[in-house]
C-alpha cells in the first residue's frame, strides 16, 4: 500500500504522539509499503521550532524509508486559546501544499490531536478518491472542556462541529482504548466504523534493565535509593502537587528518593512547590534524550501515573504502556473507575489509589517499599503484561488489517457510484 501520513507531530519530538506515529510509519515500511508523512516542524515539548528547522517554510527529509514533508508552524511556548487556533491553522494551511507534492496514496492516516488537521486529510481524500483512517488519541473538545481549558461557548460549538465532521468524513476510526468505542457510539457513530487498536510500545527498545550501575542512577547520585519516577507531561491534568505533597511526608526515610523528569520549564513551578512544601527528597530532572529512555526506567523501583479527579475517564496514557514493558512496579493516582485503572488492575502490577490524595499515595509507596518481593513480582507482571498485548508487531498486524478493510469498502462505494451513473 502507498500510505499518506498527516500528523501534526512525528521524530525527532521525544514524547507524546510523535515517538508512536514515527515507529508505526518505519514498521509499516518495513513490511513492503511505501510511507511519506505530512507534518509541521518540529517544535514540541518546548513549543519552540527545533534550531535546525527554524527559518524554513517546508523542509523534506527521509529516515529509514519514510519520507517525512515539513511545514511552518506559528508556534508560541505558552499559547493561550487564541494563539492555539492560530497554532493549528497555520498547521492545516501550510501542510496542504506539501502534501499534494508526492504519489497519490490509497490511503490516509489522520491523527487527532491536531483536531483541525483533519480538514487537510479530508480534502486529501476527496481529491484522491482514497479512504481515511482516523486515529484518535484523545477526543475533542471533551477532553479539554472537562479539565477546564476550553470554555468559551462559541469555541466549544466550533470545535465540536469540526469533531463531528471528522467523523463522518473518516472511512475508520481507530481509538486507543475501549472507552473511546461507548463514548463514539453514544455520539451516534457506527460501531462498524470504529476499531480498538490500543497504543504499543517497542518491547525490545524498552525493557527490564539492571539498576546496578545504572548511567541515570549515577549521573544523578542514586545509587542505594528506593527510587519513585515520574517521567512525562506536567500539565492541568496531571497534578503533580499531588506527588510533592506525598514527598514531603516520606522525608524521614533517607533512602527514598522522588525524581520527576519533565518539561524544564514547567519543572520552575514545580520547584516552588517542592520549596512550599519543604520536600527536599524530590529531585526535579529536565527531559532526557530518547536514547536514553530504557535507562532512565530502569532506574526506578516504582513508576508513576498521576491524574486529577476531572480527568476524562475513558482516556488510557500511552506512557502506561511504556511503564509496563519496562518491568517496574506502578503506582497509580487515577481515577479507580476509568481505562487506566482497569488496564492496570488485569496487568497485576500496578497499585491504585484516589486521584489528588497526598496521604493514600505516601501510604501506598511506603507498603511497597517494605516489601521489596511484592514490588519486583508486580514488574514481572507489568512485562508479562505489555509483550501479550502492547508490541508494536501486534499493533502493525491490526493497523494493516484496518487499512485493507477500508480500502475494500471504498472499493466497493467507488463500484456502486459508477454503477449507478451508468444505469
């Protein structure tokens, strides 16, 4: 198959979207097919173009068989809403050109966020005659409405108008988790449009290493510590406070080390929390390069998911998937009845506490740390767990299987269409 990528992030960004979409375009080539991705400069998470794509308009480059067509982006480091539309538009205005500039695909893979790519995507397709596949990382603006980013009436209708005419515009829709399949449904779109294709990760990147002389360890004096990691997105829906708080009760235990690893930038508030709270157990570590990620989990003897009591409960992170195949322990500050706390709760080896309660979080670290056994079987089960249901082989076999299917059905629409106009 000759497949057309539009996503607004892919390589070299090290988090979020752009490692999972970079691994799905170089699997797929790997088995035969020819990839070329529609995508802006990079400029996440820091919001601020990369040095060596600063100043260009489109760039084109290839990595290992992709070929990978760039476009301006208007980018700010912290945008507010207004400078967010102007962030995406820039986005669907400047990546159309790019994207005719190529082979003609028999298919289109959109992803969602960008929420507005798809407007692009679906001219694409009308113009190529070719179906759209529709991957949904999260759905808008619901998600946003509900940890309070997105208020304003007319942009809520805007928005939600463009959701429903990415569905109905899509041949198939993917979402990661089965959450979003209810959700959709209920929304009034054809279960037979929707398939559940969870988020992987690459188990042979990411996987059980020894802590003994461990680089991040080292680098960072960690040696002989029960180390606590929290590696991400520190953003409204994550509420890290909530770790601080549970830091700054655990101080008497000289061997317990916290280490948040983030956005330098959103690390500076975090600093003053920590300062607020008098955790000085908490070590604050700007985002390391992705070479160095496997390491960098290996150094933990516990890992952690943290989310507030408003985060949509359908959503599943695809860094719990990361977590897993790297054979640590989780403990996990979620919502008890969402998609994170019942995938976790199958793997075995995840501890769930309340959302945004400092004290039950403390507690649970501490009954793990006591128990040493108790925490390297729950690791076992988390790469047990991820190799069964979470490798990027698994999610190739069920992406080409989509794309076969709705390459059929548009197939068959086209025959029905010339059909008719013959009749």
């Amino acid at each position: 198959m000759r497949i057309l990528i539009y996503s607004y992030n892919y390589y070299p960004e090290p988090i979020g979207i752009a490692p999972l979409i970079t691994e799905l375009a170089e699997g797929l080539v790997k088995r035969g097919h020819t990839v070329r991705v529609v995508t802006a400069m990079p400029n996440y998470p820091e919001r601020k173009i990369y040095d060596n794509y600063r100043g260009k308009l489109f760039h084109t480059e290839y990595k290992n068989g992709v070929k990978i067509q760039r476009s301006y982006v208007w980018v700010r480091s912290t945008p507010n809403l207004l400078e967010r539309f102007l962030l995406d538009g820039s986005f669907v205005i400047f990546s159309f050109l790019p994207a005719l500039m190529g082979w003609r695909p028999d298919l289109i893979l959109a992803t969602s966020p960008s929420l507005p790519g798809c407007i692009p995507s679906s001219l694409l397709g009308g113009l190529y005659r070719c179906p759209i596949v529709l991957n949904l990382q999260d759905i808008l603006p619901e998600a946003a409405i509900k940890v309070g980013l997105l208020k304003n009436p007319f942009w809520i209708k805007l928005l939600s108008g463009l959701e429903k005419f990415a569905y109905r515009t899509a041949t198939k829709i993917s979402v990661i988790a089965d959450g979003f399949v209810e959700n959709l449904e209920g929304k009034g779109v054809d279960g037979n449009k929707i398939a559940h294709i969870p988020n992987w990760v690459d188990t042979n990147f990411v996987r059980p290493l020894p802590k003994e002389n461990n680089y991040f360890r080292q680098a960072h004096n960690l040696q002989g510590k029960f180390v606590i990691l929290y590696s991400g997105n520190i953003a409204l829906t994550q509420g890290l406070e909530t770790v601080v708080k549970a830091a700054a009760t655990l101080q008497d235990f000289a061997d317990m080390a916290f280490v948040i690893v983030g956005q330098e930038k959103r690390l500076k508030k975090l600093r003053r929390e920590c300062e607020k709270y008098g955790a000085e157990n908490v070590l604050l570590v700007p985002f390391q390069p992705r070479e160095r990620l496997p390491e960098m989990l290996a150094a933990a003897d516990l890992s952690l998911v943290v989310q507030k009591k408003n985060i949509i409960g359908f959503n599943l992170p695809s860094k719990i998937q990361v977590l897993m195949a790297s054979g640590r322990a989780i403990v996990a500050s979620i919502p008890e009845h969402g998609t994170a706390a019942r995938t976790m709760k199958s793997s075995g080896g995840a501890a769930i506490v309340p959302p945004e309660n400092p004290q039950a979080l403390a507690e649970a670290i501490l009954e793990l740390y006591k128990n040493p056994e108790t925490v390297k079987n729950m690791g076992y089960n988390n790469r047990r767990y991820a190799v069964k249901h979470y490798t990027i082989e698994q999610a190739l076999n069920s992406y080409e299987s989509l794309f076969e299917r709705a390459i059929g059905e548009r197939s068959v629409i086209d025959s029905s269409v010339v059909s008719k106009q013959e009749v």
